[in-house]
C-alpha cells in the first residue's frame, strides 16, 4: 500500500470539469503552468501529484468507454437542446419538445446523474482519516427515469457499502458509483507518483477517495494497491462502471496474485475489441451532429479524433496508467518532472483555467491555457473549444428532472448563472456590460455583433440556436 500522512499544506486543490474538459487550477497552484509559454512546470512533486490526479481525469473522460457516453451524452443533449430555442436565442415554451424527444432528454439526464454524480455519503464518511473498513457489500440496482417507447427499462447500479469507522461498532451505509470510482483510481494513481519520491500524500475523505480501494480488500482480501487501480481502470470501460467493478473483483478472486494484471488487462482488451463497433458509432454518431467545417463542430471533431486514438490505446495497452507509473518510478528523480510532462503532452491535455489571487470582477484576472499540439491554427483552435464551452454551459443550465426549462425560468445559483469566462475574458462586452456577463451572459445573444468578433458566450449562444437570416446576430 502507498503510505500517506495526516496534514497538507495545500488549502486549496485543483478540480476538474468533466462536462466541459477544463482543470482548473487554484492560486496556489498556478505556477504549475507558464503562462507565458503554456508549458508545464513539475518540479515540485506534491503539487505536480494533484495536477495528475485531475489530469486523469481527463483521460477517463477520453479512453474509458464510460467517459465517451459521457461526452456523447452532452453533445446528444445539446442536440435536442437546440430544438427549445427561438431565433432569439432562448428556449421557449411554444418551442417544446415532443414526448419522444423529451423521454429521451429525461432518460439520458437521468443516466448522467446517476452515473457522474458523487453520491450522498456524509457524517463520518466525509471525515479526513484511514481508519475504516468495508464490512460488507452488496448491489443495487436504480432505474433510469423515462424509458423510451419500446425499450424496456434501463438500471443502473450502485455499491452498497456497509462501513465501520475507528473504535464505533455503527454500520454506516456508503454508496459506490462511477464518480467514486473514478476519484479513487485518480487518489491511488496521484499517491503512487508521489511516492516515488519516497514522498506520502495526505489522506483525504473517505468518500469519495477510499471507498474502491476498501472496497476491493473486501472482495479480494490480499489484493494489492496496483492491482485495485488495474480492476478500477477495467471496471470503467463498461456501460455501467460499478457493475463491471462488481463482476471484475469476483473475476479475478481466485486468480493467482501474480497474475491478476495480466489476467484483468487480457480482459479489458478483449471486451473493448468486442465492444468496438459500439464506440465507433458513439464517436460518429456525434461527429454527425456537426456536418459543417466551423470552429466549434471542429473542436467536438478534435475531441472524438483523441478519443478514438485512446481507445485504440487503450486496447493495445489496457493498463496504460499502471505502465506509465511502473516507467517513471525506474527514471532518475532529476528528469521525472520532465518525463511526467512529456508523457502528458504525448497523451493530450485539456485546457486549464489557471486563478489569481484578488477580486473576482478584475477583468482578466484569469487564463484559459492550453498545453500540447493545438494545430496550425491556434486562435480557431482556442476560439472552437471556448465556443463549445460555452454552448455546453448553456445546455445544462436549462436541464431539470423533467426535461429542459424555459430561459426565463432557469433556476441556478447565481454562481452558476455567471459566464464560465467571467474571470478570464477580456472582451468589451465584460468591460461594458459587466452585469450580464455575471448574470445573464445569453443575453449577449440579442446584441447585435458581427460574429467574426463575438465573445465567447456569445458564439456558443448563437451555434445552438436555429439559423436566422440577419448575419449580425
């Protein structure tokens, strides 16, 4: 097991936004990017260790076969999103849905929470401490709500825990699904890089971080830590991660623990084989939805392009994570930051939103980064993804239980209402019309702008709604 400590000197951590493939860096951390060069800076093993954990997230976002349902679901969600907007740029009730198209907005809405959202795991499960065991495990099967006509229903499953804490004799209930998962493989992943430098990583929540890898201990009692992030890897390149998880661990209990790696990666590359035509129409599927060589659908194209290339990765190589860990702990310390950064620039980066210090309204205070390969034409580039960004932010603002709101009758905190640029855009509208962007930025849409010099908002804005003749909006 990779050993850690109680304390951090870290107040703030990074994050990553799965819907919008962003790693947001806190102040503290922002001297991990140049940002005059867009090059990242390792040297410091600790805080080179929480930039990695959120950049793989990233890349369970582009080589797991849950990550690309997740992807494809927005975009298939955008889709019908679209369908609700007036030429005016905001969706409206004359412009509803009808009951197929919603059933399926419901139903893919349904599937993305429970399959994206951290689960309700509060009290002591929320605490910073190691000592807890899984003392029992059991599934759950949740239905998704609006089956489509002439479907039969579809479930979802979840890991019921039954957790001890310390000294307490109470049983307390956690719940494991894919988000616990997917931080738990980036914990035990972060943790292992660290400490090859004979350096320990704090310990952090139980839930989400510890609960697969306790998890796993309760099924295969002398698993060992490699092994529990090869079974989590595996677990998400099925359609219902916490299933795959569940059938995995009973797979591979009585195989011979020299053997587990090899016998869970010859697995995982046999289903992704078999499971290839699926993923290709997903990834085309989605490509379809953007027929025309613009900024944005170029942006979608670049993202299923790296995916596609993962995946194939991904089959060569199931466990590349594990491979990647078991190189860099045989390289000398003095080059390792360098090699970390290469291997992330070879595998692809997202975009990353590195803070400030000081007031939040201070126009450009931020900066969206991007590290890697952006092409001949950088500003496009830059520009589609933003565009995309922005289209996406929209969509989910408008998502409720049982299909899409109204615009006027969006229901978000005002955190979430404000434009995901707010801190970084340096464009006249936030100079002038500061209000709006914080508040309303689809507002934009209904100020008439030439679209060769719109905001970012606004571009995004205009991609979903319907055509309209007048070129200036």
């Amino acid at each position: 097991m990779f050993p850690f400590f109680n304390n951090s000197t870290f107040v703030m951590n990074p994050s990553y936004v799965a819907d919008f493939m962003l790693i947001k860096l806190p102040p503290e951390l922002a001297s991990l990017i140049s940002q005059e060069h867009a090059d990242l800076r390792l040297d410091n093993p600790t805080e080179a260790s929480l930039l990695l954990h959120e950049w793989i997230h990233y890349m369970q976002n582009i080589s797991t076969i849950s990550g690309i349902y997740a992807f494809a679901s927005m975009i298939h969600l955008w889709a019908h999103f679209r369908s609700t907007i007036d030429t005016s740029g905001e969706s409206v009730a004359s412009q509803k849905l009808n009951d197929n198209a919603n059933n399926a907005v419901m139903r893919t809405h349904s599937y993305r929470a429970t399959a994206r959202q951290q689960r309700v795991n509060g009290g002591p499960l929320s605490e910073e401490r190691a000592d807890f065991s899984v003392v029992s495990a059991t599934t759950r099967e949740t239905p998704l709500a609006a089956c489509l006509p002439g479907e039969d229903e579809e479930k979802a499953t979840l890991v019921e825990c039954g957790i001890q804490v310390g000294s307490s004799e109470e049983i307390v209930v956690a719940e494991v699904g894919t988000l616990e998962i997917m931080e738990g493989l980036a914990w035990m992943i972060e943790s292992r890089y660290l400490y090859t430098y004979k350096q320990f990583s704090k310990i952090p929540k139980i839930a989400p971080y510890q609960l697969l890898l306790k998890l796993c201990r309760r099924i295969v009692p002398d698993i060992n830590d490699n092994d529990a992030i090869a079974c989590g890897i595996a677990a998400l390149q099925d359609r219902d991660p916490p299933a795959g998880l569940w059938r995995i661990l009973h797979g591979v209990k009585a195989v011979n623990s020299a053997s587990r790696r090899s016998t869970v990666a010859h697995l995982t590359s046999h289903h992704l084989t078999q499971s290839w035509n699926l993923i290709e129409t997903l990834l085309r599927q989605t490509d379809d939805h953007f027929p025309n060589d613009e900024a944005m659908g170029n942006a979608v194209k670049h993202i299923t392009s790296l995916m596609r290339s993962s995946m194939v990765r991904r089959r060569d190589n199931p466990l590349f994570e594990l491979d990647t860990l078991d190189r860099l702990e045989q390289i000398n310390e003095t080059t390792r930051a360098t090699a970390l950064r290469d291997i992330i620039r070879e595998l692809s980066c997202c975009r990353i939103l590195s803070t400030a210090g000081g007031k939040p309204d201070t126009i450009g205070r931020d900066q969206i980064l991007s590290y890697g390969h952006r092409g001949t034409n950088a500003e496009e580039f830059d520009f589609g993804h933003q565009k995309l960004h922005a289209a996406l932010h929209f969509t989910s603002l408008h998502l409720k239980d049982d299909g899409f709101s109204e615009t006027s009758s969006v229901d978000v905190s005002d955190k979430r209402r404000e434009c995901p640029f707010y801190t970084a855009c340096t464009h006249e509208l936030r100079h002038h019309m500061p209000n709006l962007c914080a508040h309303h930025p689809w507002e934009s849409i209904k100020i008439k702008t030439d679209p060769r010099v719109a905001c970012w908002y606004r571009a995004g804005v205009r991609a979903t709604r319907p055509p309209h003749d007048d070129p200036m909006t």
